[in-house]
C-alpha cells in the first residue's frame, strides 16, 4: 500500500478519537485514522448512489483494554465494531499480533479496519438489526449461521471499499491484494482453533474460516458491487 498516495489523495480527514492519548502521535495510529478517512471517501458516495447517508463512524485507538457501550474490552478481543455507539474500536497492539500469525504489511491492517467499517455498514443499513432479531428465536447452532454470514458479508464490503479505493486513488501496489487475503486467511476461526490446540468444529464458527473468509473479500474487491455480498443468500 502506498502510504504516502493515501496521506495525500484522501479527502476530508478522518473521524479519529483515541483514549486518553489524543491525536494519535505514532505511526501505526496515523495510518488507522488515514484508512479511516479513505473508508469514508468511499462510502459516501456509495450511499448516495442508493439514496441514502453515510453516517460517518468513530475511531477509538486503545491499548490493552477499554470500555464501550457494547462492553469492558481487553486486547484478546481484538479490533471490533459496537452498533450501539458506531465506533470502531482498534488495539494497536492487534496489528502486531497479526504479524505473529504470519499476517504482515499495511493493507493486511487495511483490511482489519475495512473489515470493522464493513459493519457499520451493514448497521446503517440494518442488517445488524435483523440478524440480531432472527438469532434470538433459533438455536445456537443456526445463530453461529447467521454470525458467520454477517461477517462474511463484512470481508466482501471491505474487499468493495478496496476496490473503490484504489479505483480513485490508485492506492494499492504489487502484492497489496496478498496482503490481505493473507489477513483474511489467518484470522478464520478454523485457523485460531488449530493453533490454539482445539478440534476444529465449523459448528462453533461465528467468523467463518480461512477460505471463506478470502473467498468474500476477493468477491467484493473484484466487482465492487454491494449486490455481490449477499452472504445470507449464497
């Protein structure tokens, strides 16, 4: 990814809070709140197109823990969404934590954060909503369904966002795509079981595996078309 093309070509500035620190001050805090900005580059006028607004998200940059209104946090957690408050909740820590899982490179952090925005999109668009209302009178197993669906959806709108992205600015650069997809596939819980020693049951999954996970992304980055990220349907 071409740091310097992305502090230079994304419009606006981004929507950064941090806790406690202020105006993040260290790189890997500058290049969180310059992927924030270019995500809402894209989103705007993809919500236009369909009639609506896009409600600009917050991004919180914590270490070791914190607290939202979706709940205390620490950095197992990892980077999540909270609806309740549409933030966008990142432990720096998390990026390097991608690196030991064989995950490096700045748009493998891209993506963790286009990923994260892909939820608010679908909160804006109330399929958090909906999928929140249906799990709650089925079973566990069938939720796990849904869970996994809603975050597939959420790979193939950060792979839309970076489609959009580089389309406007030309961002991405030879093995940027790898990157990603690399993230993609380390962070499938297939992969997180295996590694942290249990059996590997797709009927727990809540994140999708590996494949899966790379598969939606590449849907999304190839058409850059929100038609192509129905998860629910496929």
């Amino acid at each position: 990814m071409k740091p310097d093309t992305i502090l230079g070509g994304f419009g606006g500035g981004s929507s950064t809070q941090t806790v406690a620190t202020g105006v993040p001050q260290d790189d890997a805090g500058k290049f969180a709140s310059t992927v924030l900005a270019s995500t809402e580059d894209v989103w705007n006028p993809v919500f236009r197109q369909l009639g609506g607004r896009y409600v600009e998200p917050k991004l919180v940059l914590f270490t070791d823990s914190t607290d939202s209104v979706c709940g205390y946090s620490t950095a197992a957690t990892g980077p999540f969404y909270c609806p309740a408050d549409q933030k966008v909740y990142i432990d720096l820590g998390f990026f390097r934590e991608l690196q030991n899982l064989g995950a490096s490179g700045d748009f493998a952090q891209a993506y963790v954060l286009g990923h994260e925005i892909g939820h608010h999109v679908q909160n804006l668009m109330g399929t958090t909503d909906e999928v929140t209302r249906l799990q709650n009178s089925m079973s566990k197993t069938d939720g796990n369904a849904l869970s996994v669906a809603l975050e597939l959806q959420a790979d193939c709108y950060a792979g839309v966002w970076a489609h959009h992205a580089h389309k406007q600015f030309n961002i991405l650069e030879e093995g940027d795509i790898e990157e990603a997809i690399n993230a993609a596939g380390s962070i499938g819980d297939d992969r997180l079981q295996r590694m942290s020693g249990r059996r590997i049951n797709p009927d727990s999954f809540t994140h999708c595996s590996s494949v899966q996970r790379m598969e939606w992304f590449q849907r999304g980055l190839k058409s850059g078309d929100l038609k192509y990220c129905d998860s629910f349907k496929s």
